[in-house]
C-alpha cells in the first residue's frame, strides 16, 4: 500500500495554482487516483524519494464533522520546497491510498481518503542529530458547511455586488407596506 497527496498550492505573484503530487514510494510514477470531485479515474504524476513522510490516521466517519489530519514532509526534498516558494493558504489537499502488487504494478486507481484544505504550514528548526520536517495541519472539506454567510438582504448589500442591482430596493421598507386587499 502506498500514499498519494496532490496539493494545488498558488503563485505567490500571479495567483495561478501550482499542482503538485507526492507519494510515499521511490521516483516518478504516473498512478491512476479516483477524482473526489467526479468520482472517475484520472492520471496524475507524483514525486517520491522521501518527500511524503507520515500522514497521521485519517478520521474515517460518516458524518459532517471537520476533520483533521497532519502530513508531514522531508526538510529536504521539492515538497520543503513547495512550502517556501508558493502560497499554500487555504490550499486544497487530497490524500489517496492505492494498492500495488509485489512487482509494483498498481492493482487498480487509488482511493480517496481525505479532500479538505491546509490549515496551517510549520518548519520547526530540529535538535542536532534529530529528524526535521515540515508539517501541514490539514482539515476537510466539510468545514465550507460552518461558514456563514456575512452577506445582507439589503438593497446596500446587494448594490455592492452590482450597482446597478435594484432588486432590494425597497427590502428595508416593504415589511410596513399596508396592502388593501378590497375593491
């Protein structure tokens, strides 16, 4: 069994998102993962040689709550590099396992185990002689279902999207409106 991560990190300077893919073997490999979008198999290339180091247990439930899980990366290979060169706020993140024979062949596309965001990116500086790494605090993509919404039912609120939206004109005043229902 091995790990898959795909992160769509962003330019620091023109915004434009920047994929990149790791996995927990040796070299590049170009797997079959299952799109947690489409739920259809597509191919993706992923770098390994000790980029991936841990991925923490993933919450496997069945209900909406935000979970959390923590990926861990080498000091020294591209993926240390990822996290200082581009913008990994609120990047998205997906994690698959897939299954390989002895031969490392992969049986079939790997299966999604977490879709969800990058929380929070830390390099803590390690001991002499002690392991390093860059770890990511990732959550899921359910946390999107806690957000609230600031925006108003007001003409104000929606002139600000578009000025020349009337359609809350008169929001603020039709709650008094007496209407004579009798001829």
């Amino acid at each position: 069994m091995r790990d898959f991560v795909w992160i769509i990190a962003r330019d620091r300077v023109d915004q434009t998102p920047v994929p990149y893919g790791m996995w927990s073997g040796i070299g590049t490999i170009s797997a079959s993962v299952i799109d947690p979008l489409t739920g259809s198999p597509v191919s993706r290339t992923f770098v390994g040689a000790g980029g991936l180091v841990e991925i923490s247990p993933v919450p496997m439930t069945a209900n909406m709550t935000v979970q959390s899980v923590t990926v861990s990366l080498s000091h020294l290979a591209d993926a240390n590099d990822l996290i200082r060169a581009y913008d990994i706020r609120q990047a998205r993140i997906e994690v698959w396992r897939g299954m390989f024979t002895p031969s490392m062949q992969q049986i079939s596309a790997a299966v999604p185990r977490f879709v969800g965001f990058i929380d929070e990116a830390s390099i803590p500086t390690p001991a002499e002689n002690q392991i390093g790494s860059a770890d990511l605090t990732c959550v899921s993509h359910s946390q999107e279902m806690s957000r609230s919404n600031p925006a108003t039912r007001s003409d104000a609120d929606t002139r600000r999207r578009d000025p020349t939206d009337t359609f809350r004109l008169h929001a603020a005043a039709v709650g008094t409106w007496e209407v004579n229902w009798s001829s």
